[in-house]
C-alpha cells in the first residue's frame, strides 16, 4: 500500500515560500492568484494490506516525524497498489 501524507502550515503561520510564490505568479502576469500556502507531500510505500493498519501507521509517522505539530498540520491518505 502507499500511503500519502500532506503536510501544510496552520492557519495563522507566516508562510514566507508561499508569499514568494504568489509575488512570482503575480509577476508572471497571473492577476487572480489571492493567496499560496506551500507545503509538502511524502509518500511512503508500505508492506501492509490493511487500509486501517497503514493510515494508522501513517498517522503515527506524520505525528512523530514528519509534521511539526505546533505550527503545521497533516492529512493521510492510502491508495492501494
């Protein structure tokens, strides 16, 4: 199974790359762009079967590792091969 986790900043956080990246579009003549929150995205492959099992996994991954939890938040997904 592959698991996804996408990790952002909290609202609220000041999110410098996302600013850049709007001043870019903006500057790339892309007017309607309001707002950019970057973040990141992890896939992980698993050695499990169990949807639950492997969005367990992921979670405890995400809360231990992979996301700051006091100024970034996270979501979990899995797809099965």
């Amino acid at each position: 199974m592959k698991a996804v986790v996408t990790v952002m900043l909290k609202e609220g956080v000041l999110d410098p790359q996302g600013k850049a990246i709007a001043q870019a579009l903006h500057g790339l003549g892309f007017a309607a762009v309001a707002d950019v929150r970057a973040g990141k995205v992890i896939e992980i492959e698993l050695n499990e079967t169990d949807p639950e099992a492997a969005r367990a996994m992921a979670t405890e991954m995400a809360r231990k590792l992979l996301a700051n939890l006091v100024i970034e938040r996270f979501s979990v997904q899995v797809e099965s091969k």
